[in-house]
C-alpha cells in the first residue's frame, strides 16, 4: 500500500473495536463446553432416537440430562449434532 | 512468521485438544468476526452476539476436519459473512412485504476493509507495547485522553504527541506493506 496518511492508518485501528469480553470469554469456554456434553452427544450419535429426540427439544433434553439449557450450551449441542 | 503460518499452527494445536490455542485463536479473531457483523452487517445486540457465537461454535466444531491448506481468515470470514446474511433474511420475513432495504445483504463496510484493519492491528503489535496500548485505547477502544492518561499513569498533556508519534511510527511500517489498496479512502 503506498501514500497511506495518518488519518488512514487511524481509520483503519478504529475498525477493529474489541469485541465484548464476555462473549469472547463464552467462545473461549468451549472447550470446557465440549468435555462437560461429550457424553450426551456421544449417545445422540450412537442412538438415532435419541438424537432425533434431543433434536425435537433441544432445551427440554439438556433439561432432562441435568444440563442448564443457556443459549451458548444449545448451540453447541445443535451443531454437533447437525454435522 | 506469516500470518497464515500463525494460523496453521494454532489450528493444528487445537487439533491435538490444546484448550490454550484455542483461547488464542478466539483471541486473534474476535475483533475481526465482531467487526464482519456490526460493522460489516450492521447488526447489533442479541443478532450480532448470535453471529459471533456460531461462528466461534463452528469453528472449533470444523477445525478437524478442516484441510490443510485451507486458510484460517477467509474460511472465518467466510461463515460469519453467511451467518450474518442468514439472520437478515430471517429479519426480513418477519417484517412486512416492501419494507427490507434492497442491499440489506450486502456488507456495509467491505469486507476488504475489515480485512485491512485486521492488517493494520497486526502491524500495530509489533510495535513497541506503549504504542499498541495508547493507539488502540485512543482510536479502537474510544477512549478520552483522560482515560489512558489515567490507565498509563502518563500526564494528560502528553497523550495528543504520544498518539501522533505513535500513529507516524505505525505508518512508517505499513508503507510499502501489502494492504488492500481499496481499503485506503
């Protein structure tokens, strides 16, 4: 990049804002996440019943499986389970 | 190091289970998934965090399996950029017929942009810590001189000369470097 000024280079640090830290920290959790529901997904994997039962409802499942159903924990479950 | 030499081995560290790699990649990428949905996208709130989260999830979900010579950034940008533009068309059909803005797909800050920045913040770590700390609290955290005069326990009146020189020494080092040339407004 050539003839870039002072107020481009400003501009440009000015784009990255930090991301909340609270969500960063959820993000980073994850692989504490994953050690804590290996478990559960491993049966929805290794039973087609109860995958399409934990699928149905997802938060009722976590519920049943003594999990705390919080939005982050939903997601990664759903995603495991849709790969 | 190149960057995507950085990535490579943070990703095969994750790979082998090593939860501080992880923390380190998340670390990397937030502020550049973050800026993709806000600043890219527009979106805020719960729909911004939504985007962040399941790009992270997706991530650690499919870095196994991801190959080798793919590269971390763009695969990133990539699943936030259909992220982002999936919870606008979930938006837009919960909205009345006629009523969605036209482009409310396209980003409105270019990706390339954004790409730049990420560029820019890196170029800006390697020079000495008191400008990273002072350039990024000034021009990324949008904090007042008085602010980072108290976190840096330096006199007010010196903030305004330390960003300048900052700021000089940091375009010093970019000039000649390849950034997107778009970028540059």
């Amino acid at each position: 990049m050539t003839d870039i000024t002072a107020t481009d280079v400003a501009n440009l640090i000015g784009e990255l804002a930090p991301a909340p830290a609270a969500w960063v920290e959820a993000a980073q959790s994850l692989p504490a996440l994953r050690a804590s529901l290996d478990e559960l997904v491993e049966l929805c994997r290794s039973d087609l019943k109860v995958r399409a039962r934990t699928l149905e409802d997802l938060e009722r499942a976590l519920g049943d499986a003594g999990v705390a159903p919080e939005p982050h924990v939903v997601r990664y479950v759903r995603l495991s389970l849709e790969r | 190091m190149r960057d995507a030499d950085v990535d490579a081995l943070l990703v095969a560290r994750c790979r082998e289970g090593d939860a501080d790699a992880w923390r380190e990649l998340v670390e990397r990428y937030s502020r550049y998934v973050y800026a993709i949905a806000t600043r890219g996208f527009g979106l805020t709130g719960d729909e911004a965090e939504d985007v962040f989260q399941e790009a992270f999830t997706r991530a650690y979900l499919h870095l196994p399996g991801l190959r080798q010579d793919v590269a971390l950034r763009p695969w990133l940008a990539q699943v936030t950029r259909r992220l982002a533009i999936d919870h606008i068309r979930s938006r837009a059909r919960e909205q009345p017929e006629g009523t969605l803005e036209l482009d409310a797909q396209e980003p409105k800050l270019a990706i390339e942009q954004i790409d730049a920045a990420l560029d820019v913040h890196r170029a800006m770590a390697t020079l000495p810590e008191h400008c990273h700390e002072i350039l990024d609290r000034f021009f990324a955290r949008d904090e007042s001189y008085r602010t980072i005069a108290v976190a840096l326990d330096v006199p007010m009146g010196t903030i305004a000369s330390r960003i300048a020189r900052c700021l000089d020494k940091l375009r010093t080092h970019l000039e000649g470097k390849n950034l997107h040339d778009s970028a540059v407004r």
